[in-house]
C-alpha cells in the first residue's frame, strides 16, 4: 500500500509504503516519534478517523493534535470519559453533568446530596492520574438499539433514551468502555487514558472544573483566571432554560415535534430584550457616554447594538451609533501578518489617534469631521460625515478592539461602559455531550455568508481557523475588562439553522479538506428536530441577522 502522510497540518507530505494493514496507532508509532506535541487522531482521505482504525488501502493521512479543533474536541471527550469513571469509583454511581465552558476548562456538578467537597475531588483526580499512568484501553463498542436502551435505562440515562427514540435510524449506537464503565458519546476517543497527559481538577462553588490545554498551546495547562462575570452569565442561562422548560435538546425536541416551540421562541426573544432594557438602564443611571462593544465572529453584535440604541431611546437619550471600521489607517500602512497579508484585525490597523482625537471632541461638544472609510481605494475620505452631539448623548461603538483599552487610551474611564457579547451556552445533547459554542457560531457564519456573501460552507470552514485565531488574540483575552455580559444565544437557534446549514454541509465532497469539519457538524445536527416555521421570530431577532428579515439589514 502507498499512503501519502503529512506529520501536522505545516508539513510536507510524504509517500510511504506499506506491505500489510496497519492501524493508525502502528504507524504513528513508526513514523511520529519527533512530533511536538500527542497525535490524538488522523484525518484519512478528509475523515477523522480514531488511532484505531486499520489502514487497508492506498490514501491520504495527516496526524491531528490539538492544535485542531476535530483532536481538541476528541481530547476533551476522552478526559471526560475518565473523569466520569473516577467519580464512579470514588462516590459510585452518581449523576454529573458537563455544564459548560469555563475558566480555561468545563463546568460541572456532581449531584450528591451536599456540594462536593475539596478532599472528594483530591480523591477523583488521584483516581484519574492512576488511569491514566496505568494507561488503560477505551474500548469503541457498537451495540444494537435495543442493547443500547437497556443499557441506558440501567444507567438512568433519561435524556439519552429520549434522543435515541425519537431518532431510530441511528440504529447502532456508538458506546465507549474504561475499565468496566461504559457510556454513550456522539464524539471521537483516543485508543486509551495515556494520551490525556494534561489536566487538572479545580473545585468551583458547587461544582468541579474540568480544566486542560489550550489549543495554542497542548503543552501545559493554562493559567487560572476566574471569570466570575461569565460565571454568572451561565448562571442567569440555567434560569432561563428552567422558566423555558428545557433542558436537553430532547426537551426542545419534543416542543418542536408537539407543536409547542411557538411559546418557547417568543419567551427566548423577551428575555433577550429584557436583559438588553436592563444594560440601556445601567448605562442611564451611570451617565456613561462611550458605550463599547465586542465579541467574536457571528455573536450578534450589529443587531444587539442596534437594538441597545432602541432601549436608550426609551430612556429618554439619543445615542450615535458608529463602528470602527471608518478609522482603518491608510491602506498602505496596514500591518501584515505572518504570511504576508494585510492584517485588517490588528490593533495597529485603526488610527487609534485620529478615533480618540474624535471621540473626545464630541464628547467636549464640538463639530467633528468624522472620516468614511474608502475600501475600494483603500483611503479615509472626509468632508461627509461633520458631526456633533448633544450634552449626555451617549456614543455606541461597535468593533473588534471595542474592550481594548489600547483603542480608547485618551479617553476619560468614567465616560466609558463595556459590553462583551457572545453565544455562551448552546443547549447540550444531554448531561455528558454538550456542543461547543464555536460551532454554534461557525453555523450562524456559514449560513449568513451564503445568504448575503454568495459563499460556499466550504469557504467559511477554510476562513474558520484564522478567524479563530484572530478572536484569540484580538477578543478573548479583553472579556474581562467588560461591565456586562450578554448571552446571544437562543435556546431555539439550532432547529432553526439545521435547515440552512445541513444542505450546505452536504455539498462538500470527501475530496475537499474542509469535508471532516462538515461531517463532524452534521453530526450533531442529526439530533435536532428542524422548525420550519419562521414567522413567529420577530425581525429584531439576533437570528435574523444570520437567517436573513432582520429589520436592522441595510
């Protein structure tokens, strides 16, 4: 057999031989002993395929570490699987859920009678780094669906029961088995707890935190930060699901399938608009003037900040709303990236000088030649835009940098609120699959760039990577320095987008590299029911910002 392979996603690719089938773990063992960092799975002709798989003909294979989102997805499942069968051990056959995203890690609770205590989790941690020192086999087992109810029943499993019966064509059911325990994951594993080397247990009020590498660096676990903030953002999220009713996407599920979504798409939209009244009404009482806005690709900024400007209305003020993108430097200044290209999301291509000198006129009432920016020949253009403001009219800025204190350094702190936006939670699968926030947003992107860019899903998953990479540096490391905090996810979105994305997905062939990412997002996409009826979200929707008969499209 010739297999053409690539050691990491910067690498030459290489034609080996081989004379009998091999697994992938056998190869990886001949010929990746000088990666930098642990090779968790492969990609295989553009499909993930675990270490397990036996290579029996001629193809393409590139080793992933988690570096990738498909390996870091893949690792995260692993340390979950151990992390559950240590608390098996330790305190038995409790529930847990794997709540959410936080501080560098996943939020969970365990539901004994009282809070789990610091010497319990000391307990289960020492249990997980003897599993993993002891490097014990995760068995893949498919079992029939019947098998696979009774197994979930014993278990108690309610909400995986439910998503299985309502979903019979998925008729062999994927289980993973460690050292006795066994459980159903719709996701990927390593071939055993060897390869999970970096992790920590951290106890967080009620609940654990499950905490591992970041991408950008597989290596070592990064620094703790509390983020109380988003914490109670969650907080207020797990309220909303229980005034919802919902609580897994078989809840949703059976809404949709009886007709009852109508109720559960207008209460996600007023308690959207509630908490927007709620920040117009912080805002008034602080007499803030600069009021900034951030968060990463496809949160819903536009519609939010439109709709921030309706509710300081209400309030009795006037607010000028405006975006960064007018105060790009000359595009001949523009900074380049490591490739070479024009970096249009780095700090140093806004003239941050010019944007304060503005600023701050208006603030000090005076007539200020605010520049439009000329894309087309790369030049600020002025003489169009000559504006003043009123005594406490408030200025709403939206952009990238918006919480980068860098961006308003001559400007007064006490003039200034910050608003960090993003979907923080999307509704889990149930207690131990959940669906990361970043493939909430990759959907809205892709949906909304073929509706209004004329671009292809496989374009925005090939755009992803360096998206991401920019919100990590541009975005994230700024969320703490906000005033608040809103939660642009609907509990509903994903039923609704399912039928936009899904065809799209379909139409990448196994051919392209971007087909592993499709097939891993129409994974989960399987398990939703779709709404097809629209007319019930109202046209100030974040949604429609993406689904298209938004109010606020110009």
């Amino acid at each position: 057999m010739k297999i053409k392979l690539k050691k990491g996603p910067k690498e030459p690719e290489r034609e080996i031989e081989i004379t009998s089938p091999i697994t992938i773990e056998e190869l990886l063992n001949i010929h990746g002993r000088d990666l930098p960092y642990t090779i968790l799975a492969a990609k295989v002709d553009n499909k993930i395929e675990e270490l397990t798989m036996k290579i029996e003909k001629d193809c393409h294979i590139e080793f992933l570490d988690m570096r990738t989102q498909a390996a870091n997805l893949i690792y995260q499942y692993s340390l979950c699987l151990i992390y559950l069968k240590a608390i098996e051990d330790v305190l038995g056959k409790v529930p847990v859920e794997i709540q959410n995203s936080l501080n560098k890690g996943l939020y969970t609770e365990i539901k004994t009678a009282r809070a789990v205590t610091e010497p319990q989790v000391r307990a289960i941690e020492k249990r997980m780094r003897k599993l993993i020192k002891e490097d014990k086999p995760i068995v893949k087992e498919v079992v029939s669906w019947d098998k696979a109810i009774e197994i979930l029943s014993e278990k108690g499993y309610n909400e995986k029961i439910e998503i299985l019966k309502n979903h019979p064509e998925i008729k062999n059911p994927v289980f993973y088995c460690l050292d006795g325990y066994k459980n159903f994951f719709y996701g990927d594993m390593v071939p055993s707890t060897g390869y999970i080397q970096f992790f920590e247990l951290r106890k967080y009020r009620r609940g654990v935190i499950l905490r591992f590498p970041y991408p950008s660096d597989p290596g070592r676990i990064p620094q703790y930060v509390d983020e109380k903030k988003l914490c109670a953002a969650f907080g207020e999220a797990k309220k909303w699901h229980r005034l919802l009713r919902v609580s897994y996407l078989a809840d949703l599920n059976e809404k949709v399938r009886d007709g009852e979504y109508k109720e559960l798409m207008l209460l996600s939209e007023a308690l959207h608009e509630k908490k927007v009244a709620e920040i117009a009404d912080k805002i008034t009482k602080g007499k803030k003037r600069i009021v900034l806005i951030a968060g990463p690709s496809s949160s819903g900024k536009t519609t939010f900040a439109r709709r921030l400007c309706i509710q300081l209305k209400v309030n009795g003020l006037d607010p000028l709303y405006m975006g960064t993108d007018d105060y790009f430097v000359e595009r001949k200044d523009t900074p380049l990236d490591e490739e070479g290209e024009p970096n249009y999301e780095d700090l140093s291509a806004i003239d941050i000088e010019l944007f304060n000198s503005n600023m701050n006129g208006l603030l000090s009432g005076k007539n200020v030649d605010l520049p439009t920016f000329d894309f087309i020949q790369g030049t600020k253009v002025y003489g169009k835009r000559i504006t003043s403001i009123r005594p406490h009219q408030p200025i709403v800025i939206e952009g990238i940098h918006a919480l980068n204190k860098e961006l308003t350094k001559y400007i007064q702190e006490e003039e200034k609120f910050r608003i960090y936006i993003s979907p923080f939670t999307q509704l889990n699968i149930d207690s131990h699959n959940r669906i990361p926030t970043t493939d909430a947003r990759i959907l809205r992107r892709m949906v909304r760039d073929h509706l209004y860019r004329g671009h292809s899903a496989k374009m925005t998953i090939a755009d992803w990577p360096k998206v991401r990479k920019g919100e990590d540096k541009n975005i994230f490391p700024f969320s703490r320095e906000a005033d608040v905090l809103f939660n642009s996810a609907l509990t509903y979105e994903l039923a609704v987008l399912k039928k936009y994305a899904q065809p799209l997905l379909e139409e990448i062939d196994r051919s392209e590299p971007e087909y592993s990412d499709a097939r891993r997002l129409l994974k989960f996409l399987t398990f939703f029911e779709v709404i097809e009826d629209e007319s019930i979200i109202p046209n100030n929707s974040i949604l429609r910002e993406f689904v298209g008969g938004s109010i606020f499209a110009e």
